[in-house]
C-alpha cells in the first residue's frame, strides 16, 4: 500500500479523550508536528461520561501503593497544568480544590469506612475522622443517618468537559491537527517497527504512534500479541441534576454502601450541575443506560443528601471506562519500536493526565522512560 507523502517525524496518537489531547498538547507545544485520530467526536467516550473527581486520597485501595503514588504526583501537577491550559486556551476548566467527605450511614457502612481510614492514615495521608455532627457542619445537607465520615481534603475536581474543550483548543491552537469520526482501522508494524496507520481509507506514515484509544485500544487490527493492550470496558451510568437554592453541596460526598455495594458519589459543579455517578459494570462493550443502574445510584445519593429528591434530572449517561488486567494503567515503550501505549487509566483517566501527558511526551522527546511511570509498562502483562 502507498504510504501518504507525509514527514516520516510525524507522531499519531490514537483516541482524541483526555489522555490523547493531553499528550498531543505537550508534543505540540513543544514543535512537534502531532496528529490525532478519533473513531468519534474528540472526548465523547469515557472523558465525557466521568465526573472530573481528582481523588487518590478517598478512593486508594489496597495494594495499590504504586498507583497511589502516580495519582498524587498527578494531582500535585494539577494547580499548573490548568494554569498553563487555561492561558492558552482562554477557556476556564472548573478547578476545585474542595476536599471529599467519605461518608457512612449503617454499621457496616462504618465499618468499611473505619478500616479504610486506618489504611489511609498507615498511608501517612491526610485525612480526618469525623462524627455524624461534625460531618453536617461540614456539609448541611447530609442526612441525620450519617453516622460518620472521613474527611479528605486533599481532594480535588475539576470540570471534565471543560478540561476536555479546553485541551483540544490548546491543542489546535499549538499546531496540532484532529481528524474526528474516523476510526483507525489498523496499525501498520513491519520488522518490529511502526510504519504508521491506515484510517479512512488512506495509509499515514510516522514513526512514532501512541495508543491512547481507551477500552477500544484492543481492538485495532494490525497490533502482535505482546504489543496489544489487555484493556476491557466497564460501564459507568451517571446523571447529572441540577442543584437548587435549597439543596446545594460545597463538596463531593463519596458513598460505599455497603448493604448493595453501591459506590454513589456527588460531584457539585460550577454553574450549579450535581454529577451523580457511577455505576461500575462488566458489560463488554454495551454502553445502555438501564433502570436499576439509575435506580441504585439514586437510592444510595438520596440515603445520604436527602434533598436530591426533588432535584430535576438534567441528563443521563453511559461511558465506557479502560480497565487493564490489574486495573493500572499501561504507559510507556512497547516491543515495537515506536509504539506508545497511554491506555488502562479505568477510574482514574481524568486524574492522571498531568503526569501521563508529561511522561508520555517526555518518552517521545527524549526517549527517556521518567521513573513515575516505569511500574506502568505493559511488560509487566508479559509472563
Ligand atoms: N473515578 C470514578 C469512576 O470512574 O467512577
């Protein structure tokens, strides 16, 4: 096949969501000439579906030390990255340092709550135990049945949609070029070596490409075996309500309930939009809304915030989060030379796009592999 006559320095990433736009806006920014492919619109998958919660203090879990360190370091990055995004973009991306109220209503509940604070406090991180009273000063509009809470006030948010409009205009205005609604239909390796892609019908030559396509990394024709991404989709439905004078949250109000296992979290936005999610379901690539999904996410919001109940609904929504085998994220070099995987981010996409988007660019600019992300690479799937 003919190869386009485009400069062999060219780098194609693969998926326009967060992860893309954001390593495509540093490699741009530095000079180089990157071009981005989405099989939609730039940032309608899981980066629209997603709350924007920039969390790794209430949602650490066990044994996922390494990543907890990732996310920090991320989170750390935030305050310049939406420095430095929002003056290039001149769009503001909804930034709130508001801190998280991990709550609980029944014993078990509390439970679950007490051991997960022991592990954040073994962790160093923090965060601060408090009763049901305490927990209301806080954050009025909790119910009387929470009977306690861990206070995270690290935590952070931001607007996800906002994040997403911004970058893809920092992107362009840097010099980087989008080609929506065409999926790639494959990724041309020969002897080992990226060759390029083929997409719409036309082949496009660079000798760098960065899989960055979500849960719909798997599946593009052309990858080897050890090269191709062990990504699954897992559903998350979410609604949006729209707040009102008398039932308004300061911050987000994170729920584990233990007699459903139902996470429900509360995110309130600027401009008064309540983002309640989410849902975590193994569903393969089946993105419907269903009425028990809505129906358990709202029982566990209205048992803690009450005043939901009356709140308008302003939209529904399904996306499809990337979950790798251990469910980290898969970043850095591949057995193919110039394939770059920044996939597998599953709850944490929006979170860890500073230090993703930095270490990605990093490893193409330099070749260097920066350390936060060495625990990441995918030949840790290999045995
Ligand atoms: N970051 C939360 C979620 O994916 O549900």
């Amino acid at each position: 096949m003919e190869l386009s006559q485009v400069p062999s320095d060219r780098i194609i990433i693969v998926g326009a969501g967060i992860i893309g736009l954001g390593i495509g806006w540093r490699l741009a920014r530095a000079g180089r000439d990157v071009l981005i492919f989405d099989r939609d619109r730039a940032g309608q998958a899981a980066s629209h579906a997603s709350a924007g919660m920039l969390t790794p203090l209430a949602e650490v879990r066990h044994e996922e030390e390494a990543l907890l360190k990732l996310g920090l370091k991320s989170l750390e990055r935030f305050p310049e990255f939406v420095g430095q995004l929002e003056s290039e973009s001149g769009l503001s991306v909804g930034y709130r340092p508001d801190g998280v109220l991990l709550v609980g209503v029944t014993r078990d509940d509390i439970e679950y709550l007490s051991f997960r604070y022991d592990y954040q406090r073994d962790l160093g991180l923090p965060v601060e135990w408090l009763s049901g009273t305490q927990a209301r000063e806080r954050e009025p509009q909790l119910s009387p049945r929470v009977g306690a809470a861990v206070w995270c006030p690290g935590d952070q948010q931001v607007d996800n949609r906002l994040l997403v409009k911004a970058l893809r205009e920092a992107f362009l205005k840097a010099g980087g070029s989008l080609v929506e609604s065409t999926p790639v239909e494959a990724i041309d390796v020969a002897h080992e070596r990226i060759r390029g892609i083929v997409a719409g019908d036309k082949s496009y030559r660079a000798a760098t490409i960065i899989l960055a396509a979500g849960c719909w990394s798997c599946l593009i024709p052309g990858l080897p075996g050890p090269a191709m991404p062990p990504v699954r989709p897992v559903r998350g439905q979410i609604l949006r309500l729209q707040m009102t004078e008398d039932c308004t949250l300061k911050t987000i109000v994170w729920y584990n309930r233990a007699a459903s296992s139902a996470v429900a979290y509360l995110c309130p936005k600027d401009g008064g939009h309540l983002v309640l999610g989410a849902t975590s379901e193994e569903m393969g690539f089946d993105d419907s809304l269903t009425a028990g999904g809505i129906f358990e996410l709202l029982r566990a919001a209205w048992e803690v915030v009450p005043g939901i109940y009356d709140l308008p609904i302003i939209e529904t929504a399904a996306g499809l989060r990337p979950g790798s085998r251990d469910d980290a994220p898969i970043l850095g070099k591949t057995p193919i030379h110039g394939l770059i995987m920044a996939t597998g981010h599953y709850r944490k996409g929006i979170l860890l796009a500073p230090v993703t988007a930095d270490a990605i660019a990093e490893l193409v600019l330099t070749g260097n592999t920066h350390e936060d992300i060495r625990p990441f690479g995918i030949d840790r799937f290999a045995a």
